[in-house]
C-alpha cells in the first residue's frame, strides 16, 4: 500500500505542473481579444510561469533545508491551486500575470523536489522517473484538449475554463498529508554558489535544459496559433496541439526505462532533438501540421524527461540531487522564457512565424552541442 501511495503521490503532484501553461494555448487568441493585448503581451501568459519556475526553483533548496521535501511540496501545490482558481475572477491582463506568476512560482519549487521525491523514495529505479514525465505531459494533454470544450461549456467564459484546472490540486495536498508527521529537514543543503564554481556539469545540464525548454514552451504556446496562420480553425488546431501531447505520453515513459536499462543516454537525446528538428523544418516549409506534430510529439515527449534523470543519474545522495535539479532548472527555465515571448516579438514585427521557427532550428543545433558534451554512458554505482 505504500508503495502505491508513494505513487499516487509522485503522479498527482506530477500532473500538476502544466495545466496552468497549457490550458492558455487553445485559448490564446480569445484571451488576447477580449484583452486587447499585443503578441509579446499574450505570450507572457506562458513565459511568465516559465520565467517563475526558474527563478524560483533554487527557492526549493532552502525550503527542504527548512520544512523539509514533504512540507514544501504541500506548499507548492497550495500556490497552483490558489494561483489556477483566481483565475475566475480575472478581468484584466494584470491579474492574469499575478497568477501566472503565483502558478510559476509553485512550480518552480515542485519541479526539483519531485525529483529529490524520487531519489528518496525509489532510490534503486530511477526510470519511475517516467511517472514523473508521463503525469506532467497527461496534465497538459488533459488541459489543453479540454480548454476549449471548458470555455463551450461554461457560457464561453476563458476565465472559469483556466480556473477548472485548479481542482487538480486537491488529491495532491491530500495524499501529501499523510507523510508530514515523518518528514526531515535537509542536513547537508548545498551552497547554491558552489554548485556554478565546483561543478561545470551542472551548467551543461542548464544550457540544455534552456535550449529544451525554450523549445517546448514555444511550441505549446504557438502551435495551435501557427496552424490558424496557415487555414486551419480552431477546433483542428486544438486537435493538432493534442495530438502533440498525448504523443508525448508513451514516449516520456519508455525512454526513461529504456535509458534506465542500457545507460546510453547520448543515442536516446540525438534522437530526440533531431525529431524536433524535423517537425520544426515540417513546419516551416508549410508541410502537413499533423506530420511535423508527430515529430515535435516524439522530440519533447523524450526531451524532458532525459533531462529530468541527469541530476538522479549523476548525484551521490538526496539534498545534491534536489541543488542540481534546482540550478539545472533555475538556468534552463529562465532561458527557456524567451521562446514564447521572442515568438510573439517576431510576429508582431515581422507578420509571420518563419523568422522564430527559423531561430528555434538554431536552438536546437545549440542544444545539439550541449549533449555531446553531456555524453552517453551512465555510472549506476550511486
């Protein structure tokens, strides 16, 4: 029973982490209407909880020194709930970057202590770190497939359509519970300064976690808005970004076993980052979406959680995997920010997406580079 607790706990938590993101991309051209905002305002509403995760995502480091992983992890999903249910009242662009701000914030401060979670907790199969990805990339299946038919039910109101999603929450705070009364504080947290000055890996681990993120997080903001650009209506362009999701769903959770399994990392990330480049040249020569989805579906659904395991694969003990995760995180979110929002820039300027899907073509030879210098193999002997 506690191992199936201790699950329930990592998938509840886990899914989480991307309802209050993804459930803006169907919606993204209502919201900027009825707003009046301009394409680098509206992409805010994904860069700025993009930009919170990482800025805020070393908060997790003092608050396991100081609550300990269990207690802290309560807190973050309080700060979802609280940031996703005001979202009904929200009249203005201001209150929707309040919570979008608020929602940042937790999970920035969830993201590497799940990761610590499952150090502590499962500390011989890092591959259920799959859990970890697979309920992250359902959430934000779930929430982007069911945004629109949410804003059709609810009088076509976006405001109690982004707000639904702070219901999600609830199992997750009352599974926690239970495991407060045992829960430690952190008795060696590592110095956050240390960690840039001792150990480069760590910043590697950041520049490509920025250049994935910075990838991910546009396509979830744009796509659906990429497709209308080219003929497609709203209903198809939501079709299109759930497939992109739910193809994640099967890939996020057989390449961490299979990485878990084998050890070589390196051919598994190669693989990846090519199919996204793909799907992005896809794109950009106006070539079937549903195709080019496909291989942007398989290239984040294993990008993300390869990159999740790097700090469990590498890190000796609980309190270093948590630090490493938390600047990996920190660096790569903040980087990662810019996708959406230079997006929005670009087609504010130039009136099309060809310049931005062009640099994210760039991004990915950057990251390309950054995992040669990852490499493949992986010790176990932790």
């Amino acid at each position: 029973m506690r191992f199936v607790h201790l699950i329930l706990i990592t998938f509840f938590v886990s899914i989480n982490l991307r309802p209050s993101i993804t459930s803006v991309g169907p919606l993204l051209d209502i919201i900027q209407r009825d707003l009046g905002m301009s394409g680098v305002t509206a992409s805010l509403i994904t860069a700025l909880p993009v930009f919170f995760m990482g800025l805020f995502a070393v908060l997790a480091i003092k608050l396991n020194k100081r609550l300990g992983m269990e207690r802290s992890l309560v807190i973050a999903m309080l700060l979802i709930f609280i940031a996703t249910f005001l979202r009904m009242f929200v009249h203005n662009s201001f209150l929707l970057f309040v919570t979008a701000l608020i929602s940042g914030i937790g999970i920035g401060i969830a993201g590497p202590l799940i990761t610590g979670f499952i150090k502590k907790y499962f500390p011989e199969n890092p591959g259920l770190m799959g859990i970890y990805s697979v309920s992250m990339v359902i959430g934000a299946a779930v929430a982007s497939s069911f945004s629109v038919p949410l804003y059709q039910r609810f009088n076509e109101s976006w405001q109690y359509s982004l707000s639904f999603w702070s219901l999600v929450a609830v199992p997750a705070v009352l599974l926690l519970l239970p495991l407060l009364k045992n829960t430690e504080k952190s008795k060696s947290p590592l110095a956050i300064s240390s960690l840039f000055v001792r150990n480069k890996r760590v910043t590697v681990f950041m520049l490509f976690f920025g250049c994935m993120a910075a990838i991910f997080y546009s396509i979830t903001a744009w796509l659906a808005p990429i497709v209308q650009s080219i003929g497609f209506s709203y209903s198809q362009s939501g079709m299109i970004l759930t497939l992109f999701t739910v193809i994640q769903i099967p890939v996020s959770f057989l390449i961490p076993m299979l990485v878990s399994k084998t050890g070589n990392r390196r051919m598994w990330l190669l693989f990846c980052s090519i199919s996204e480049l793909l799907g992005i040249v896809l794109l950009l020569l106006h070539f079937s979406p549903w195709v080019a989805t496909v291989f942007l579906g398989i290239g984040a659904g294993g990008l993300f959680p390869l990159a999740l395991l790097l700090p469990i694969q590498e890190s000796k003990n609980i309190e270093e995997t948590i630090s490493w995760s938390a600047m990996m995180q920190f660096g790569g979110y903040l980087l990662g920010a810019l996708g959406p929002a230079f997006i929005g820039l670009t087609v504010d300027v130039f009136g099309n997406f060809a310049p931005a899907l062009l640099v994210l073509v760039i991004i990915i030879g950057m990251m390309l580079l950054t995992i040669i210098k990852i490499g493949g193999k992986v010790d176990y002997t932790h």
